[in-house]
C-alpha cells in the first residue's frame, strides 16, 4: 500500500446440463439466423424458434435479436457494452452467453414476455444497459437464458419532484442521463444526484445492486423510495405507499398508466410487511419504476486531499476515521486508495515499469491519500475542517491539498467533481493498466477499524501477488462498516491471465471467509460460492431465499441462478463454472 488514496468528500436439441449439447454445432450456417449459440436449458430448436415467434409478436421483430454468430460477442466497450456476454470475462467467452436479447418498450410487454417465458419454462435474465462490469455485466448465470435489454427503450425520466427531493425512472436512466437533465431543466441549483465512480450505468440497476456513491446520499439502496414491479407471474406491484390508489388516477387506465399516489416517493414502508428488499440483489422480478431520493444542493461544500506517507499509517488513519464517520464530521462516504489506482487512471502499467512482476514498495510512491468533502454553508465547512485537519495531520508527514493546489491530478480534480454529484467515466482508465485490460471486484465488508483495514490488505495484496497481479485496492467507508473494493485487472485476452483472475478471487472468497469477511456483491462466476459462505444455521438465510422463490416463481424463470438462489427446476451442479481461462 506504498501509495494509498483515500477518497471521500457498481443441440442436440434438448439439454439439462451445461456441456455441448447446449452448443450449436461448429460450422452451423448462417442462413439459419434462428439457432442460437447456445440453447435454453430444457428446451429444444424447435421449441425455441415458436418462443421467439411469439415474442416478436409483442416486441416487434426489431427488439429481439438471436445471437446466432461470434458476431455478436465482439463488443468490448463500456461506452458501447455488450448485451449478450461478459465482455470481462474470466470464463471462456461464449459460456456465460444468452441465446437472444428482447428489449420490451413498456410495461405491458414486459408482463407479456415473462408470460410467454411461464408458457414455454424458458429462463429470463433482465439487466438495465449492461454495464455491471466487473460483476459479469449482462451476461446470465444460466448459458442460454433469454436476456431482457430493460434500458434500450425504457429510458424515460417520468418525474422530478422538486419539493419533495425526488426522481422516478425507468431502468434505462443513467447517471449522466439524470444530471444532464437537471442541468437542462436549470435544476442543478436545486438538487443533486448521488453518483458511482462511473456514471455510465443504470440508476435502477446500480441502486438494486446495492452500489455506492459518494455523498451523504451514497447508500443508493436507503435513498430509493417507491418501486414498480413485474412478478414472475406477470402481475404488476407498486412497493409501499403505491399500494394506495391516488385519487386523481383514471381508474379505468391500465394499472402501469395510473399516476401513482403522492406519497410513493416520500415514504417507503407503507402498512404492513416491508417487502422492497426481496428485489434487491434477487432473482423475484423486474424493476420497471423505481423512484430515488435527490439531495438539495446543501449551499457549497469543500472538497480537499490529505496524503499520508507509509504503509504503517493505515491503521492510524482508519483509527481517526470512524469516530469522525460516525459523528458525521465527515459527512460523504470516504475513500481510501491505494496508489496504483490513482496511477493506472493516469497512465498505464508500462509508463511505471518494464517488469512482468508485481511492483514492490520501493517501486510504489510511498505517499498515502485521502480525498473528503465537507457539505454546508462557509462557517459550517470552516468548522469542521478543522476538526479533519488536526485529526490527520497528526499522522506524521502527514499533507493537506485542495484542488487548487493540484489542478493537473486528474483524479483529484475528477473526485472534485463526483463528490458534488456530477458523473464522469474517467475512471475508466485505470482497467487500462494491463494491455487488453478487464477487472473483476473482490468486495468484502469489514469493521472501520485499524486492525480490520490492515488484515484486508495484507491478506488481499498477498494473494495479489501471488497471483502474478499488482494490488489495486480502495476502502469505501459508510457510516459504521468499510467495503473493500479489490480490483482485480488482468488481461482478458490472455488465457493464463484470466485462469489466474478466476483463481484469485475463488480464493480470496475462501481467504474471507475464514476471517468472517463477507462480500456484498459479486460476479457471475462465484456468486455460489459466495452464497455458501452465508451459512449460518445450516445456511437459513438461502433456506428462505428458496422458500421465497417457489413461492413467487414457481415454473422457476427469473433471473435463475443470480446470487445463488437456484429453483427447484434446476440443479446449480448442472452448470459448473468452468475455470480454464480458456
């Protein structure tokens, strides 16, 4: 950790296992658009083409699309992301692969797709625009598994409210898409949107996998407020105060149209059984509306950076943090960076070194960061700047910088600008610090302690090392626990890179668990693994995860496999990870 940033201020024709009866044969023409790559499971040619016909039927020829040839596993860009594949895959490229694409253009036709899957017993797996990278990205758990594009054309802002603080969307929303809007509409002065690193990806999609921004508002789960939903069965659900009609709806409009009550994006419990957290992170249906709560522009803020100089002051400075955390004098979700993140977004790999092995201490700078921000009108700010800098810079050598001070560091400069809710996609750049370059998140969850934050690193940038790959690693501090986002860059066009990846996060997962780390999300290749480490009473929590799920998805359609949770339609032994990197 020789330079630590610390930042603050996402067909045979009939198959039943994973092996090559689910491929179309090498050589399949290309007069027969209609064979896919890789079948549904369970599901023969023929059954598929009459499936298709009928989806055509409600989306339009247009909207769906077979992914019949390598053709369609060429995109490799997060600005322009695959919707059939993991473009950082750590599998060979056509496993984790969807037999089509649908991409439904309003509610009505996505009940009837999901419809049409319970007809046919044929496996859905929605996503938002696809840019969950690092997590596996569009692709499904199942190979073959119809993908459901749900941004392509729901992507509609359906409201700002400006009293209330709020915003309700479709899953096609991104956060540059929010922003701009607020910018257009000479709202920006008003309110501001809580970001990602990235502001490529979906509102809906970052918020139902948990992800994190970097505000006070940056728990994007706690800031969602009213959700619409399609159930496995078709049926449409609207989340707390949604279960009451407004009385200015036309009672006579379909459900999807009717003008949700006033307090939908208000109050989230509503009466009764709290039931929004089953669509998070699950496999139980498909977020059609969502609304999310905006912070008021709290009248400035400051942004500044702090460098701390040695390994050995980690465990200082988490020390320093908590209290101030959890005292909200550091008002935002800080981070800490390690150095070769904040290089990689500067440069690539070979810009630093000519060796293939992973950089030693000596060959890292060995200055630590922290980047923080502080909310409020000037004496507010003053005040507890204050309080921030005499508790860091008690860290001996340790440095206090504003952005001024700095306006060539782009990352300083580009945080400046996240930490007040404006999205960007520059940190894109560092996946650039190997040629060809693809990460996977290794995301455990840890107390915000020294003695926490020191055992992640050390055991993390071990096994880095182990593993032939440099330690790229950030801490995301919330008000009472640390994420520990370990970014695992390998080249994804090297075979012998990505079976290192794949080796390195599988045993990492094992690393943590001994240790009681639990990640918080994670990528399609491990999510079982994972699940099974959740085991507590002989592992109650998937118990009722199951229960839950052949309760409301019955012919088993949605989502199947996603976090571990498998109907009982299908065997997760049945579709083995393969690890070959090849």
């Amino acid at each position: 950790m020789k330079q630590v940033d610390i930042l603050a201020g996402e067909d045979g024709e009939t198959a039943g296992t994973v092996s090559a009866a689910f491929r179309a044969p090498e050589g399949t023409p290309a007069s027969d658009p209609g064979r896919p790559l890789t079948l549904p499971p369970r599901t023969s040619l023929e059954q598929f083409k009459d499936f298709m016909l009928r989806v055509n039927d409600v989306v339009g020829s247009e909207n769906a699309t077979v992914i019949s040839s390598d053709a369609e596993l060429q995109h490799e860009d997060y600005l322009d992301p695959s919707k059939a594949y993991d473009m950082y895959h750590v599998t060979p490229k056509e496993f984790f692969v969807s037999s089509a694409v649908v991409a439904p253009r309003n509610v009505p036709e996505v009940q009837g797709i999901v419809r049409l899957a319970n007809e046919f017993e044929i496996p859905l797996w929605p996503f938002s625009v696809g840019r969950n990278v690092g997590y596996g990205g569009s692709a499904p758990r199942v190979p073959g598994s119809v993908g459901i594009d749900m941004g392509r054309n729901m992507g509609k802002i359906l409201e700002i409210n400006v009293d209330g603080a709020y915003a309700i969307v479709e899953p096609g929303v991104t956060f540059i898409d929010l922003h701009n809007h607020l910018v257009e509409n000479n709202l920006r002065e008003k309110l501001w949107i809580d970001v990602p690193d990235l502001g490529g990806g979906s509102v809906i999609g970052n918020t139902i996998e948990r992800g994190v921004g970097y505000t006070p508002y940056g728990d994007h789960w706690m800031m969602h407020c009213g959700m619409e939903v399609v159930l496995p069965d078709g049926t449409l659900w609207r989340s707390g105060m949604g279960g009451i009609p407004n009385p200015d709806a036309d009672p006579n409009a379909p459900p999807h149209e009717q003008k949700p009550n006033d307090t939908w994006g208000l109050f989230n419990y509503g009466f009764g059984p709290y039931n929004d957290g089953i669509f998070s992170q699950a496999s139980l249906g498909i977020v059609v509306k969502m609304g999310i709560w905006l912070m008021v522009n709290p009248g400035g803020y400051s942004s500044y950076l702090i460098t701390i100089p040695k390994d050995k002051d980690l465990h200082q400075a988490l020390e320093i943090i908590r209290p101030l955390r959890v005292g909200m004098v550091l008002q935002n979700v800080p981070t800490m960076r390690h150095i070769l993140l904040d290089a990689a977004v500067h440069a690539d790999r070979t810009h630093y070194t000519k060796s293939d092995k992973p950089l030693n201490d000596e060959e890292m700078d060995a200055i630590a960061a922290k980047l923080g921000l502080v909310y409020g009108p000037p004496p507010v700010r003053e005040v507890l700047l204050s309080v921030i800098k005499q508790s860091f810079l008690q860290i001996p050598g340790a440095k206090y910088f504003e952005p001024k001070d700095m306006p060539d560091n782009i990352v300083l400069q580009t945080r400046h600008n996240t930490l007040q809710g404006i999205p960007s996609t520059t940190e894109l750049r560092w996946v650039n610090w190997l040629p060809n370059g693809a990460h996977l998140f290794f995301s455990p969850i840890a107390k915000v302690s020294g003695d926490d934050g020191v055992a992640q690193y050390e055991v993390t940038r071990r096994r880095c090392e182990e593993a032939g790959f440099d330690f790229i690693g950030t801490f995301v501090v919330g008000m009472r626990e640390m994420h520990h986002i370990v970014c695992i860059v390998f080249n994804r066009k090297d075979p012998e890179s990505r079976r290192r990846a794949h080796w390195l996060i599988k045993t990492l997962i094992d690393d943590a668990a001994k240790r009681g780390w639990g990640e918080y999300r994670t990528h399609l290749s491990v999510m079982d693994q994972i699940a099974d480490t959740y085991s507590f009473n002989d592992h109650a929590q998937m118990k009722l995860n199951d229960k839950i799920k052949a309760a409301l998805d019955p012919k088993g359609i949605m989502a199947v496999g996603k976090n571990g949770v498998w109907p009982k339609q299908y065997k997760r032994e049945d579709f083995p990870v393969p690890m070959n990197g090849v």
